[in-house]
C-alpha cells in the first residue's frame, strides 16, 4: 500500500534548507531542491546505462522494469537536450561507500538534488521513473550496482557490433 502524498511530502521536505518552502514548492510546483546525505542520498545513473541494461530504448518503457529490478524510487530528469539521468534513492551514509562513482557517482552531502513531489509521475519535467512509495523507499545499492554493470555489458556489446 502506498503512503499518502502529503506523508511523503513532509518527509521529502525535511531534507530541505526550509522545510515550509520545500512542501510549498512540491505542493505547489511539483518540485523542490532538496539537499540530500540526510534522510536520503542518490546515485546518477546516465540513461543510457539504464536503458541498455533493461533492452529498452524509451524512457516510459523501463518502468516496471526498472521498479521491479530496484525495489525502490528513482526520479529522472529527463534532459529535454542530452541525456536522461536516473537518480536511485539510496540510504543517506551509502554515498560514503559507493564504489561506482566513475560511472555514476553517487550523491550525498553538500548535493542538492531537483527533486519531483510524489504525485509526479509523468514529464514533463521532473518524476518518479520508479514512484516513492514510502519514506525510506530506498533501492538497495547491490541492486544499482547490478543494473548499472548489466549497462556497461549491453553498451559494451553495442560498441564491439559497430
């Protein structure tokens, strides 16, 4: 079952500079920046790893797949110039020990990150490519880890066929 929006808002906001401003803007705009290493942190992940690891060449058609595989929410930006990038929520002190950083770094303290208010699940702009379900709706880091070296596989083999 999912918590309400207005649950998830108010723990979202609490990672903000000013809690009531962050809820206004994700009540309001759809979006706040959020600084992140306290309640959560997140791992960029380039789209193009994601969409090779999962077969797909459009964002829409990772959802569930990228739901499933991660267990957890991941926000994208999509980019309307350039590429995509997927932010996988992570436990705050997992950025202390991420070992990816050269392929999708993770971001923690003194990182503020565009973040979407739970009901945004469409673009444009901003949303959930894998929907906040909960507070501490976190993807398990072996569970990126996997999907971003299943990336590097799928884009690797892409490069040798050229």
């Amino acid at each position: 079952m999912r918590t309400p929006d207005h649950v998830l808002i108010a723990w979202l906001a609490q990672s903000a500079d000013d809690a009531d401003r962050a809820t206004t803007h994700l009540i309001e705009g759809g979006k706040a920046m959020l600084q992140l290493g306290h309640i959560f942190s997140a791992v960029r992940m380039p789209g193009q790893l994601v969409h090779g690891a999962l077969g797909a060449e459009l964002e829409h058609d990772v959802r569930e797949e990228l739901a499933e595989r991660l267990d957890g929410a991941v926000a994208l930006d999509p980019r309307g110039t350039g590429e995509s990038r997927y932010y996988a929520l992570i436990p705050p002190l997992a950025a202390l020990t991420w070992d990816m950083a050269d392929v999708a770094p993770a971001l923690g303290r003194d990182t503020y990150l565009s973040t979407p208010a739970p009901y945004r699940l469409t673009p444009p702009g901003p949303h959930w490519a894998a929907p906040l379900r909960r507070e501490n709706d976190f993807c398990r880091p072996a569970a990126v880890r996997s999907l971003l070296e299943d990336g590097l596989q799928a884009l690797r083999r892409r490069q040798a066929a050229c």
